[in-house]
C-alpha cells in the first residue's frame, strides 16, 4: 500500500497542484486515502487524451467501473486501482459516486459539444462534485449528508475554474464545454472552440461562465463546513484569484490560459485552512 499511496501523491502533485496541497491539510492517516481518490479522477478524466477511438476510451472506462467493484482483470498490478480499493474497503466509500464520474466522462468520449448549462452543471456535479464528496465522505462521515449543498456549489465553481483552464487542451482534442446554446445566442458555434479562436461569442459565453461561478461562490457562502471536512473544500480557494484573471484585459483563453502560479495558489490554501473559510472576499 505504502507504494501505491507514494504513486498516487507523485500523480497528484504533478496533474493537479492545489488538490495535492490541499490534501496535505487532512490528517496523515487519511492522507493516503484522499490521494487514492484524487488519483482516481486524474485517471479516468485522461482517458480521452490517451485514445483515438470512442470504443478503445469506454474499454478503459469500463475496466475502472470493474476495478472499483474488485473485478478488473490486471488491478493489483495498478498502483491506484490498488490503493482506491483500500480506501473503499477501509472507508466505506459509496461506491456509486465512482461511477458517477466514471460514467459522465462517456461525454467526453462521445465528440458532442456541451448542450446547455443544464448539462455541464450535471457535468461538474458528476465529475468534480463526485470527488469533492468522496473526499468529504472520507473526512467527515457523518457531516456529508448535511454538506451535499456545499459540495455541488463548491465543486461547481473549482470544476469549471478547471475546464476554463483546460480550455486550449480541451480544443486540440476536439472537446467543447463552452455550453453550445449559449455560443449560437451570441452568433457563434462549438467550431469557433475547436479551431481555437477568441471570438465575441467565445469571449461572451466565459464572461457568462465567469457570472455562473459568482453564482456558485454566493450559494456556498454562510454554509458552515466542519474543520474535519475542510481540507476536502481547499481546492476551491483559488476559484476567486483565476476569477479576476478572468475579467482582466488581456486574458487570451487560448494563448494565455489560466495560471496564478504555484505559490500564489499554495498561499490561498494556506489561508484559507488557517481561517476555516474557503472564500474572504
């Protein structure tokens, strides 16, 4: 376990900086669990990086679902199938919310661009939402069910942080979160992502995004959050630095994505742990 636990803290570290450092917040007993099921997400969501046909990412999909139920042909030799196993095993994990994000990133597979908001919220309800609780859920047991509103407004709002920071990657490989409904009202399509243009209709559906994650930031804000289940919020810390990137001028989604560093993002964990709060301003 001991070498599954250090893989799956090297795979964080290097994919997703401030979850790795928001992990280190919980306790050291819990820590490898909490990397267990960080490392899980960071598989399954480059699954459509590492294939070029649908069928070969549901292949690798469908393996993930037999791993979570302890029936995947070759798991034990799989550092993280091993080690989110454990955390299941040793948790009580709910299992259906590994298939809950297992199961959405069929979207990604499937070449469509993102309806409506409707569907990308049940999107990042799935994918980041599903993650964010099992972190609860691994934390805090017996606050989970109370904290489900400040899981999905939370998760919400870091999740789509993420796609808008993903946003050229996502393109180059023919995937379009940007909410096509919301492109054609501004006179524009999912084929000004894929070609990776700024376009005003681009530039008017993020500017919409960056008003929806204002929204999930005010529904989260008064929710009381346990200190036992905070390190599993700390990841959001951030949302509202990448916010005001957001609205500066010379923000190019595609040429120049999101990024406030790593010491400025280790800083707002930092603080935010420190004051028990996840968002000052």
């Amino acid at each position: 376990m001991d070498m599954a636990a250090d893989h799956c803290a090297q795979l964080v570290r290097e994919r997703n900086y401030e979850r790795y450092v928001a992990a280190l917040f919980a306790p050291a007993a819990l820590r490898p669990h909490l990397f267990a099921i960080y490392a899980f997400d960071e598989e399954i969501s480059r699954v459509p990086d590492a294939v070029t046909e649908p069928l070969a990412g549901e292949i690798r999909l469908q393996w993930w679902r037999d791993a979570i139920e302890g029936r995947a042909e070759g798991a034990a030799g799989n550092p993280v199938a091993r080690a989110v196993r454990s955390a299941i095993a040793e948790h009580e994990l709910p299992r259906d919310l590994f298939h809950a994000a297992i199961d959405a990133r069929g979207f990604e597979l499937s070449g469509e661009a993102m309806a409506d908001r409707e569907r990308l919220e049940a999107y990042l309800d799935a994918t980041a939402g599903s993650t964010m609780g099992l972190a609860v859920h691994l934390l805090s047991p017996a606050s989970a069910p109370a904290l489900a509103p400040a899981v999905l407004s939370a998760a919400r709002a870091a999740g789509l942080v993420r796609l808008l920071r993903n946003l050229p990657r996502h393109a180059s490989g023919g995937r379009v979160y940007l909410p096509a409904e919301r492109l054609e009202a501004h006179g524009g399509s999912p084929a000004d992502v894929l070609r990776g243009e700024a376009t005003p209709a681009v530039r008017k559906v993020i500017a919409e995004l960056a008003g929806w994650i204002g929204e999930f930031m005010a529904a989260q804000k008064g929710q009381r959050i346990p200190g036992a289940a905070m390190p599993a919020f700390l990841e959001a810390a951030v949302v509202p630095a990448h916010l005001r990137e957001l609205g500066r001028p010379g923000y190019e989604p595609f040429r120049r994505p999101l990024d406030i560093g790593r010491l400025r993002s280790l800083w707002l964990i930092w603080r935010a742990a420190r004051r028990g709060t996840i968002w000052l301003d």
